[in-house]
C-alpha cells in the first residue's frame, strides 16, 4: 500500500522528512501571509449597478423615461439572474446580479456595452456603478477645518481628498457626501428678460457658446510648427456679465442687464452632521472587489497621515470616524484567543491521557502545519480567510489521526517489548494507517454537503469548508509522514515493567470493562437509553427556534430614522440634529454621525425623508451603566421616541449592506407585492402591515420607501400652445430652466470645474401665482404666461418606485427581537394568508434573510441523505464487509442528543452554522465508531470470539476515542464559551460539536458494543471470526 510506503519511508529516512518538512513550513509562512482575512465573507451576489442621474425629474418621469428603456435593453444579458431598480425624484439605480459563476469583467463589460444601446433624454447618461460590493464601505472620514465654511471644506474633499485616496490602490472610489457643492447662479428677472425681447431659453444658449476652445490644426512659420489654439473659456465670474444676449439695432444687451451672477451651491439632497456640527462633510471609502481589505486600509492610514501632514492648508484635517481595521482587529484577536486556548487544552489533554510529554508534543506538531497548509489551499484559490473559517478549525479534530497514530505507538511499545523503535512505529502503522486515511475522509465528505450551497449562504460557509478541508488534507500528510518520524526520534517507550498508560486511565479501562459486559448482558436496557436519548433529542430539537445566521457584532450601531415620506430636506435638518444629541446623551456612545438623504452621485438612492445615524459605541468593557446591548437598544429607543412622527430601525452598518443587497430591502425579512396599479399594492401592502403587526417578536414593521410626495404639477395645454405655435418641447425647456434650473456652462478655476447654471431669481418662483407668471416666447416674439399655456395645479406622486424583473412592486420590511426567524415568519405567513385576499394580477413574495435560510434547508436536505450514501461506501471500503458499515451508521444518530440539549440551554436558535456544526460532528462520531470497529475486527480476525473481541476491542480503543472526543471538544471549548466581539457566528458551530461530543462519547461507548453484536451475530453463535459474509 502507497500510504504504508510513505510511513516506511518517513521511519528509515525521519531527518530528511524533518527537513522536508520545515522547508514546507517556510512556504506556508509565507503563503499564509499573502492571505487576506476579513472580518466577515463578502456574501454579496455578483452585482452591476447602473446609475443614472435625471436632475429636476419626479419618479414617475425617472421611471418612464430613464428605467424602463434601461432595463428593456438591458433584459437577456447572458448569465444575469435577477434584474431591479428603483426610481426616485432625480435618480434610476438599477442593480443586475449575476449568477454565482459569471466572471465580474465580463458582467460589467456586458452592461456597459449593452448601455450604448439605451435612448435617453438629452443630457442624460447612464454609467455603472463602482467596481465593489455593498460590504465595501470600509472607511470614513470628515473633512474639519476650524473657521472654514462647509463649501470650502466640500471643496477639500472633492478636489483634494478624494482625488488622493482614489489613487490609493484596491480603492474603488470615494464618495463624497453633505456640505455645498460650488456653482455660480445666474438669477434672472424676468420683467427685465421680456422688455428686450428674451426669454430664459436664449439666456441658457447664449451661455452655452460663451465659454471653450477651438484646435486650428497647425501653422508652419519659417522652419518651425506652431500649434493653433483658440481659447475662450470662461476663468472667472466676472466675465459672465459682459456675456452679450443680443444685439438689437447694435446695442448689445449684456448678461447683467437681466440678471445677476452671485456665488451659490448645487441644489442638494443631502447632509451630513457629526457630533455637535450639522455641517461635516465626508467621504466615503469604498474597497475594489477582491482587494486584501487590510493592505487596502494600511495604505490608507499612510495616505491619510500625508494629507494631515503635507497636503491639507493649515488647519484642515481628514478625520475618521469609521474604521473596519477596527471590527477586524477585535475580531481577529478573539479568533485568536480561541485558536490558542484550544491549543493549549490539546496539549494538556495529550499529556493528561499519554501520561508523557514527548508524544503530546508530537501531535502537536500537526497543529501549526496544518494550519499552514490550510492557507496555502486558500492562496492557491485566491480566497480570502475570515472570522468564520478560521473560527470553525478544531485543533481536536485535525490531530485525530496524530493521536491515534501515537497512541498505537505507546499500546505497541508496552505489548511488544520485543521490538525495536523503528519496528513499533511500523507496527503501528500497519494497525492504524488505513482506518485514518478513511476516517479523515469520512470527515471530509461530511463536509460535502456545503459545498453545494448557493448564493449568500455558498459565500458564508465555502470559505470555512476549504479552509477545513486543506487543514484535514495537511493534517492527514503530516501525521503519516513528520509524525512517524518524530515518533522515530522521539518517543521514548516504556521499558519492561513500567506501566503502558496512566494508572487513572487503567482503572477507566477496567471500570469500562465491567460496563461492556453489563451491557451485553442487558441488550434491552442499553436500546431503551438509546431510544430515550433520541427521543430526548426530537423533543429537545423541536424547542429549538431557526434562523439564518447570528448576527455578528460590528461594535456599533446604525439607527434609521423613517420620517413622512412629504418632509422636506430642511426639515429634517432641523430635526435630526436633536436625534443626533439625544443618541449621544448615552455614556456608552462615543461618537454618532448621521446622513440625511443622499450623495449626489446617486450611489445610494436614500430619499430626504429617511436619516441614517451611525453610532461608534465604547468598548463594553469600559461601560458603567450595566445594561447590554440589548438593553441600550430599548433604552435608545425609548428616548428617541419624545421626538414625534419618527419611527426607527436599529441595525449595522455591514448587515445592513448585506441585506439590502440581498433583496434590495434593508430588513431581514422582505415581503413584495407585484401589481400593476400602485395604489392597489399599497393598500395591500397596508393590509399585510396591519395582519403581521400582532406577530411577538415583530419589530420595524413599515412599508419600505414608499408614500406619496406633494407635487406641483403644470398640464401642458396641447390646443392652448398650438394656438401659439409652440411645442410641448418649448414649455417643457422653460419650465426646466426657469423653475428648476439648467447648467448652461463652466467655470475653470485652475483645475477645479465650476457650473453656471440658469434660473429665475428666487421671488419669481416661489408660490403656483408668480410660476404661472412665468413669461414663455412664441415664434411671433409675443410672451405668453405659462399659466394660459398649463394648468397650474397642486397634486401628489410617489416618492419611490421600485421594479424587480420588469413588473411594480411595493414592499415591507421587518426585523425581529426576542423571538426566532422561522416560527416568527410561520405565524406572520398564516396570519396574512387569512387576512389579506390578492387580487388576480397581484402576487406575493416572502424574501430577505429568511429566504436564504429556506434554500440553504431545502440544498441541505437534498444533499445529505447523498453524503450518507457516501459515508456508507467509505465505510465498506474501510471494513470490506457492509455490516461493520452499518454498526458504525447506527451508532452515528448518537451525536444528535448532546447538540439539541446543548442549543436548548444555551438558548441558541438552529442556524445554518450550527447544521454546519452538526455535519462537521456527525464525522467526528463516525470517526470513533471507525477506530472501536476497526480493532474489534482486528481481534475476530486473530481468532477471538465476538463477545472477548467486542469486549477486549472496544477497551482497547477507549482511550484512543476519549482522547480525541475530549480533543474535539476542548479544541472549540473557547469559541463555544466566549461572547467577545466577533464570536456569533462561531458559537453555534462550537456548541454543536462541544455538547454532542460530550454526551456522544459515552452514548456511543455504551450501545456500540451492543449494536456490533446484535448486527454481526449473523446466525446467533458466538464463534471466532468475522461471523457470516455481506
């Protein structure tokens, strides 16, 4: 056999495996240390997002004009799997996600080609959105400069800040965000415009040509070349009043005959505040998709020092305020603190049942090295580790073989002192090779089954399946190559007289004795503690609530504050500051930041009526007021109640990334109503509301950014302006200019573009009196009031409205306390059911979190009973004999008691980690059934009856199984008792495989004894030998 050779070899040859081995070594150092670790996977789905900026234009007219071509041309491009949009006063963002195996580049490519295609509105145009993934915002930043305006500092980020950290590499873009944009305004009187013959049309076209640059190709002169440049551009406001409107009878009318040019801001639809300032502006660093997020933000510190410190006038300061360094060092260091704990109760346990140092220290070994390999698997892969793949790596499990490997060698050493070192660890090996190899596949093919998960919750558990996968393979290597020669070297034997194992582990085995022959003695009594565990484990599993995942940690919070969907943009400036400081009235609060609306180039389509409060909290270690997070939470929301007419949703930064990117809604649970009539999906959609509202546990319950919005509306009179021999065209471009302004050219201010846009002079257009005042040309020169050309009136329109797949929908959110996602959602589904009656035409979707939970169960319960199937021939190809496959399959349900019990007390929801945990589990059992059976049949063979070879076998290997049970348990003891930051989402994994190893242990060493002699004892007599054929 190969695997024998290896270990031969590996004997006779242990310094050049030594070496071979360090040489490794080195390579997965330095392999390790090109591996990026997040705190979190990147769970996002493949997404291209198209955004387009329609300024001045409603929903509706976003919708029609903008949407709807878009995704007409976009619909059908090759591996897209889901396609929408939402529409909002001023913007279209579209979001196309891919399948899982598309390549980005050609996504993005096929986007932008198919984008060519699309017929806009003049001036419009649709470009994709940045190069990352909803989880990229991984750092932000103020600009502060003491006695400097907010324009000024808005100036600094653009201008400055943002071009410097763009060329920061792995930096996708910088968004920025609040403060006043520069635009110089010309403000024109109409009374003025219509007493020389103009209108505000020829104001914005004679702006137009006011300002650029002609090529005149080249001049030869004499023996040199001269370039031909014509240059007019615009390099300072004063030039714009000696602009010439026209000339009549050779008088020019210059533009400060009609107007007046004053210094003013980019109409915005957002704020930023911080702290006592309501005026921050910011910036918002976004991570290019697989960059190394820790490179990235080191980078970034460097380039952030050099702006403070080389760049930046005097005074002027970039200040952070959100670092994921932050969240990644916490939770990197409790990943850590549990890695090394765990390490260090292996070696302890080792030495506690070896009753030596020197074998413990050899198993050891397999630890580091394994690890080692694990990251070279990842950066063969490009995959990033993080929090959850290195949490659920179980030093126990990875030096099982290690263990028993070792453990044979001390059991041959004290049987057969008639053998040399060398020969033992031969002896050894033969006894144990082929049991290992198979039951470190076992182990691996139990963890088939997540590699077949798809979309968020592939993304979650792939990374920790490879990591643990390359750690088994390393650790399968090592332990049949370094560990063999080690234990050449080594392992000192116990000499003639000396007792082969602790004395405390000898009268164990004595003890365990008497309790085998009790219990083939009494057959019926062992099945009913069999049958009582299982049935304790259905009764204790069907206690247990569901969810998706624990939420993890971020260490701070992100309070939404929902205000009516008619507020205007100054309102909520007068508002939210009062929200900021009641938030920071908490002493546990260290800093909020809160952003009302959005950033002007549409990355996010946040509407003026919805502030987002970002909360960095102190350690909870240094909090002095006893409460939890939980409770803060409660106490938060109850002081932010006493301003009225606001509701709040309290969440994270990254989770609430994440869930929006998964259904396009921020809550954890999503429900869409499909229709064609938007009042009739709303009143729907009220009508789910007010069904789920009594659900317990239900909290933030609303409907997601929808409402009505007041609107001035101006009905173009189709026979009133062909009377005058006017377009809809004509009335269209004055209402634009006039009413909400037109940006007719630039200023170049060295590098810096500033605009000059158009608009009537604030007091005549302010009230539906002074707009329909408004004077609009007709072909003749006559003036016509835009009131006898439209019908001036005031009605209402939608704020939002959002598309997915072609089709309306109308959505609600909610999330949920206290109480568990699934029966959370079984009640709220059968409550709606009876309550709320769609209409044909109308259809109803459950999503969110809890729809990447029901896939996740539904992949999990296709592909398991095919991993059983498979566990079931590696069986047969470890014993040759299918009832020895079946004793150890029937034992293997042992493992379920201890997990269910263990959840139930700790009051832990069954998740997809702790199922995950529970797969991992169920091969740590099926290993030690290996073990026992293996050497049960290895006495049968030596021609033992099947009572002494059940008796004697199962002894033998008690220690063996009591060692790496103990080891798999003790290895995640630390994950599974901590609840430091970053330790969520490895605790149900840690108490599935803690609790069920430590209840499975004994169950198994109690009835495996009998289930081996009730399965083999084919023909009811007690004889040497296997006993029958399969």
């Amino acid at each position: 056999m190969l695997l024998q050779r290896l270990v031969a070899f590996a004997v006779q040859r242990p310094w050049a495996v030594i070496v071979v081995t360090m040489v490794a070594a080195l390579i997965g150092y330095g392999q390790m240390l090109g591996v990026p670790i997040e705190a979190f996977p990147d769970v996002t789905n493949l997404q291209v997002q198209v955004i387009t900026l329609s300024p001045g234009r409603a929903a509706e007219e976003v919708e029609r004009q903008v949407t709807i071509p878009i995704e007409r041309e976009l619909a059908g491009t090759p591996d897209m799997v889901d396609l929408r949009s939402i529409s909002v006063f001023g913007l279209s963002q579209i979001t196309c996600t891919f399948d899982d195996g598309a390549d980005d580049f050609v996504a993005r490519t096929r986007v932008g080609e198919r984008l060519r295609e699309v017929d806009l509105p003049q001036g419009l145009i649709a470009h994709l959105g940045p190069e990352s993934t909803p989880v990229g915002e991984v750092y932000r930043y103020t600009v502060e400069a003491p006695g400097m305006t907010a324009m000024d500092r808005r100036g600094l980020q653009d201008w400055v800040v943002s071009r410097y950290l763009r060329r920061v590499p792995g930096v996708a873009d910088v968004v920025s965000f609040g403060g006043f944009q520069r635009q110089y305004q010309v403000r024109v009187d109409p009374n003025r415009l219509s007493a020389r013959g103009l209108s505000v049309p020829d104001v914005v076209s004679a702006l137009q040509r006011s300002s650029g640059a002609a090529g005149g190709n080249y001049l030869r002169h004499g023996a040199e070349e001269y370039v031909v440049r014509g240059l007019g551009y615009l390099q300072d406001p004063r030039d714009l009043a000696h602009i010439a409107l026209s000339a009549p009878h050779g008088v020019p009318v210059h533009l400060d005959d009609v107007a007046q040019v004053v210094l003013g801001h980019v109409p915005r639809r957002g704020v930023v505040g911080r702290g006592a300032e309501n005026e921050s502006p910011e910036g918002i660093v976004l991570l290019r998709k697989r960059s190394h997020p820790a490179i990235v933000l080191d980078e970034i510190h460097q380039a952030v020092e050099r702006l403070n410190r080389e760049v930046l006038p005097r005074g002027a300061r970039v200040v952070p305020y959100y670092d994921r360094t932050n969240l990644m060092e916490r939770s990197l260091r409790t990943v850590r603190h549990n890695l090394v704990e765990g390490a260090g109760f292996v070696i302890l346990v080792l030495m506690l049942f070896l009753g030596a140092w020197r074998g413990p220290l050899v198993v050891a070994t397999v630890i580091p090295l394994a690890l080692l390999t694990a990251f070279t698997g990842l950066r063969l892969l490009k995959m990033p580790a993080n929090l959850i793949s290195l949490g659920a790596v179980d030093f126990g499990i990875l030096v099982d073989g290690a263990v028993i490997f070792v453990e044979t060698v001390y059991h041959v050493g004290a049987t057969r002192p008639d053998l040399n070192r060398a020969d033992v660890v031969r002896e050894a090996a033969a006894q144990v090779v082929r049991p290992v190899v198979f039951s470190l596949a076992i182990i691996t093919a139990a963890l088939l089954p997540i590699f077949t998960m798809e979309r968020v919750e592939g993304r979650i558990f792939a990374p920790m399946a490879l990591t643990y996968g390359f750690a088994l393979l390393g650790a399968l290597v090592w332990s049949l190559t370094v560990v063999p020669a080690l234990s050449r070297l080594a392992i000192r034997l116990p000499g003639p007289g000396h007792h082969p194992e602790p004395r405390w582990v000898s009268a164990l085995r004595r003890g365990y004795e008497r309790v085998i022959a009790w219990a083939l003695s009494h057959r019926a009594a062992v099945g009913a503690v069999a049958l009582a565990a299982l049935v304790t484990a259905g009764l204790a599993g069907r206690t247990l609530g569901s969810e998706f995942l624990p939420e993890l940690n971020e260490g701070g919070m992100f309070v939404s504050a929902l205000f009516p969907s008619s507020q205007s943009l100054e309102e909520g400036e007068r508002i939210v500051p009062q929200l900021r400081a009641i938030i920071r009235s908490f002493p546990e609060v260290r800093e909020a930041v809160s952003q009302l609306g959005r950033p002007e180039d549409g990355t996010d389509p946040a509407p003026v009526n919805i502030a987002q409060i970002m909360v960095s909290l102190r350690p909870e270690g240094e909090w002095t007021t006893g409460r939890s997070r939980a409770q803060l939470v409660e106490a938060m929301r109850a002081a932010l109640t006493r301003v009225p007419g606001v509701q709040y949703i309290f969440s994270q930064p990254i989770v609430d990334n994440v869930l929006e990117s998964i259904s396009g809604i921020k809550g954890k649970v999503a429900i869409k109503i499909y229709g064609d009539d938007l009042d009739a999906m709303q009143r729907l959609a009220e009508q789910t509301r007010d069904a789920i509202a009594p659900v317990r546990g239900v909290r933030d319950l609303g409907l997601y950014q929808t409402g009505v919005v007041p609107q001035l509306r101006l009905d173009i009179d189709r026979e009133a302006i062909a009377r005058y021999g006017l377009r809809v065209a004509d009335v269209d471009d004055v209402i634009e200019a006039a009413i909400g302004g037109d940006v007719a050219t630039e200023i170049w201010e060295g590098e810096r573009r500033v605009e000059v846009a158009v608009r009537l002079a604030e007091p005549f257009r302010v009230g539906i009196d002074r707009i329909r005042e408004i004077p609009v040309s007709t072909p003749s020169g006559a003036r016509v009031p835009l009131g006898a050309l439209a019908t001036v009136h005031v009605g209402t329109g939608r704020a939002a409205i959002q598309r997915n797949q072609g089709s309306r929908f109308i959505a609600l959110k909610f999330n949920i306390e206290g109480r568990d996602l699934g029966s959370v959602v079984t009640e709220a589904r059968s409550r709606v059911r009876s309550a709320v009656h769609l209409p044909s035409g109308y259809t109803m979707t459950w999503g969110g979190e809890f729809e990447s939970q029901q896939r996740a169960m539904r992949r999990l319960a296709f592909i398991l009973p095919v991993v059983l199937l498979l566990i079931c021939l590696l069986l047969y190809g470890v014993f040759q004999r299918m009832r020895s496959a079946l004793v150890v399959l029937a034992a293997a349900p042992m493992c379920l008691p201890g997990a269910a019990l263990t959840l139930m007390a700790a009051g832990v929801n069954v998740s997809v980690s702790a199922i995950v945990g529970a797969i991992a589990l169920l091969g740590q059992t099926v290993l030690a059934g290996v073990v026992v059976v293996s050497s049960i049949n290895e006495l049968r063979d030596q021609g033992m009856t099947l009572t002494e070879a059940v008796t004697e076998g199962t002894a033998r290997r008690m220690r063996a199984v009591l060692i790496t049970a103990t080891l798999a348990a003790l290895g995640l003891l630390p994950a599974a008792m901590s609840h430091a930051m970053g330790s969520e989402t490895q605790r149900p994994f840690a108490l599935v495989i803690v609790g069920g190893v430590l209840v499975a242990t004994p169950l198994l060493l109690l009835t495996l004894p009998v289930i081996y002699t009730l399965i083999e004892r084919g023909d009811g007599v007690d004889a040497p030998g296997a006993g029958g054929t399969d």
